[in-house]
C-alpha cells in the first residue's frame, strides 16, 4: 500500500495502472490521478477542521473569485456522507467523533475521489455491525459499477463473504492466490501464518476467588448527559485469576467506563476498590500506582509514541525502574529486548521506531509496557483490532497468562467471537448501564445480543459485596 501510495519506491517488479507501467507513484495525488484511492488502517485526518474540510481536503470546491465555496463544499459532503454514515453531518468537528465515525469520514473521503481501484485496509476494525453491513452494501454497488476493490482484512470471515479472489501475505512474501471458492478459513489461516493454530483449553474458574477489582454505583457528572453516553450505576467485579469481558454494542458506555476508573474521565459518584483499597478518582498515575493498567482502544492516538523507539515506548509508564538521576539505557534495552523476544515482536531492533512497525507488533509493544510495569488488574480495549489471526492468537495468550499468575483482565472488545472465547464471566452494557451478567457456560451470541439490545436491564446474579 505504501508502495502504491507513493511512500516507499520498489526495489524490483513493475505498477501498471491503466494499461501503462510506472516505475513509482510520486505522491498521493499521481496515485489519485491514476484513479487508486487508499483508505489506510491508521487514520489521517485533521481533528479540529470539520468532516466537510476534511473529505475534500486539498481540493476544495471554489468560488468564481478563488474562495472555497463552502456551500457547495457541505453539499458534496453530505452526497458521500449520505452512502456510508448518514448520522454524521458535513460540519462535524472530526475531534468529536468517535473512532468508528471518524473511519466511516474516512470510507466516504476515498468515494468522492470517484477512483477506478479502491484499496481498503481493515475497513471495518472499529465499526459496529450495522455500519460494516452499509459498508459491504457500497462495496458491492462499487463492483457493480466496475469499481476494482482490493480489501484487506485480518476477519476472513469478511473475506469469505465479498472477495472473488483471495491472496495471502506473510513477512513480505507471497503465499498464494486462490479463487475464494476453492479456499477454507482453515487453509488461508495456515497460509497466513504458516502453522496449525491450537485453540486454547477453557480454563475453570474456581469458585471464591479473591476479587481484585471491585466497582459500585459508579455514575458520570450530570453534565456528561449531552457530551454522550453517560455511565449511570455501573457495578462488576474482576476476580483474581480471570478475564472479565465487557460486551455491548457502540455507544454503550464500555470505553467511558475503562475511562472512569483509570482517572481520565471524572465520575460522579460509586466507588471502586482495587485490592480492597479505595482507587482515587480522576488520576491516571494514582490509578498506576495503585495497580491498574489500561490499553487505550486506539494505539495510536493515545497508546503509543509513534516516532520514539520500541524501548522507550515499553518503558514510558515505568522511567523510575531504570535511575531517578543517571538513566541506564542499557538495564532499558535488555528489559526491551527480552520483553520483545517473549512476545514474538517482529522488528529490527529495540530502537526502531514504533512507528515503523504493524498494527500487530505495535499491539504487542503496548502489552510488553503493562508486563514492565506489572498491575494487579489489566483493562484492555480492544486488544486485537487489526491484528493478523497469529498475532490475536498471540494476544489472548498472554492475556491469559496474565490472568493465570494471580491477577485480572478486564477486555473490552466489539469482536462477539473473542468476547465469548477469551471471557471467563461477560458484562453486557447498554446505554451507559450494566445490563445483565453472564458466565462462559450461559453466553452466546444470542444471549449477548438480547442483553445489549434490551430496554430493560437484567440485575446482576452476583451484585458486590
């Protein structure tokens, strides 16, 4: 992709676009002028301008004497709004929205380009079910009208319901193009990362363990009533030894309530205990000291820094375990490289930027910050969202032997599978409230979906002592 947009120049073989070849694209706009648009993973937009000013930036609609023509700039914007995300409006300031909203801005950018080849990298990693379900709908209008798609997606289930053709990449090289007919999600997984996977043992939960987290009538300011959900008599626990799931649908209050307890959003009222000890309200690094842990849902507007080196990133919430007055960059690398080799990071060294790496690797490095600093209780947001089926393998491991050495996972994910698979009890939010409790043996996809979808709350089975 990044050949195609320009970024990287190739070493060796040959682009032909339109009948003609091109030794490389010079910029995005050669590339859209060639008639590709590119719709990357990590998204590229200009969080304080609107949604208008975003999709046609750089190109503007003008006015007779050289203005932007802002009247026909919302018009136009609300034509390609109005096929992929019809609750979002033109003057939308991009900042306010939400990941799944700002990639559906993303989606309706690369339609108003009009391209003959649209290439699309994990479209649907932070949307909900019905935006993904519009979203193959102007897919396969795009290949009717004779519009080339190339999507790339780590959900084969995905792949399996639109492609025609499938190819599988892995470390760079070529593993075979095969007509989706005549493939299995079995075979492509094999290809994809060149072994069988083993399907993890559900491990039994012992009655009577130790609850490490506890949380109590937890509710938000009444002001966040028109900023949003707003979190309203919020009660769970999260015992020693197991994974917690938050399930729900987008918008139920899920990240808001990961958001509470780790003191990046003020709450009202409740309270939250960790280890029987009250966590104080409204301070991330009292939370962290305390014994909680969070991986933001988004690593890279708030989980990782980007253009500072793998190391550095690991080490970012523990600096004071390397020297208060003389930093020991080498105590940092070993801790790094050790951290790196144990989950299986793919990079060129410690030092390359975290930046340079995939979304699975970066996944990783934000794992590997949390083992350094070692909580008691770990929240993760969606942890495998855009990772390959190797890497998420990977990732529920871990998290499960986090959770195997006495402590806790709390996981937010919109994945159902991986809701029901990793969790050893589930909570089902909607609207900003708990509405029911299920344990691994009651959980299914049915029963999630009714609790997310209720309008009555189910009461918790096991209300906190």
């Amino acid at each position: 992709m990044k050949i195609l947009a320009g970024v990287h120049a190739p070493d060796a073989g040959e682009i032909t676009s339109g009948g003609h070849t091109v030794a490389k694209f010079a910029s995005a706009q050669a590339e859209q002028r060639a008639g590709i648009s590119i719709v990357f993973q990590e998204r590229s937009l200009f969080g304080p301008l609107t949604v208008a000013e975003n999709i046609f930036a750089g190109r503007q609609p003008a006015t007779a004497w050289g203005m932007i023509d802002r009247r026909r700039l919302y018009a136009e914007a609300g034509r390609w709004l109005q096929e992929v995300a019809p609750d979002v409006a033109g003057t939308d300031i991009i900042a306010e929205l939400s990941p799944a909203r700002q990639q559906m801005v993303e989606i309706a950018k690369a339609l108003s380009l009009e391209a003959r080849i649209m290439i699309l990298d994990e479209p649907t990693a932070a949307l909900t079910e019905a935006e993904t379900r519009r979203l193959f709908t102007v897919i396969r209008q795009l290949r009717q009208q004779g519009v080339g798609v190339v999507y790339i997606s780590h959900r084969l289930e995905e792949i399996l319901a639109l492609a025609d053709r499938v190819t599988v990449l892995k470390d760079g090289a070529w593993q075979g193009t095969l007509p989706v007919a005549a493939t299995t999600t079995e075979d492509l997984i094999q290809r994809m990362v060149g072994r069988d996977l083993e399907t993890p043992k559900a491990r039994a939960l012992e009655a009577g363990i130790r609850v490490l987290l506890e949380v109590r009538d937890l509710s938000d300011a009444k002001e966040r009533r028109s900023q949003g959900v707003r979190l309203e008599n919020i009660s769970f626990q999260a015992r020693a030894g197991e994974i917690v799931g938050l399930a729900g649908l987008a918008g139920a209050g899920r990240t808001e309530t990961a958001l509470s307890l780790f003191g990046v959003r003020p709450r009202s009222s409740g309270t939250v205990w960790l280890e029987g000890r009250p966590l104080p309200a409204g301070s991330p690094a009292a939370a962290i000291a305390a014994g909680l842990g969070y991986v933001s849902e988004d690593r890279k507007e708030s989980g990782l820094f980007l253009d500072m080196s793998i190391r550095r990133n690991i080490s970012a919430a523990r600096l004071d375990r390397f020297g208060r007055w003389f930093f020991r960059d080498a105590e940092e690398s070993a801790f790094a490289r050790d951290l790196c080799g144990r989950l299986r990071v793919t990079c060129r060294d410690v030092d390359q930027e975290a930046g340079q790496l995939s979304g699975g690797n970066q996944q990783k490095i934000l794992l590997a910050r949390w083992l350094l600093v070692n909580p008691r209780v770990l929240i993760v947001d969606e942890p495998t969202r855009g990772v390959d089926v190797g890497a998420k393998a990977e990732v529920h491991q871990l998290l499960r032997d986090f959770a195997q050495e006495g402590r806790a996972v709390v996981m937010i994910s919109s994945d159902l599978l991986e809701v029901l698979t990793v969790s050893d009890r589930i909570y089902v939010m909607r609207a900003g409230r708990i509405a029911g409790e299920l344990n691994r043996t009651e959980a299914t996809e049915g029963t999630v979906m009714r609790l997310a979808a209720s309008e009555e709350p189910r009461p918790n089975r096991e209300q906190p002592s």
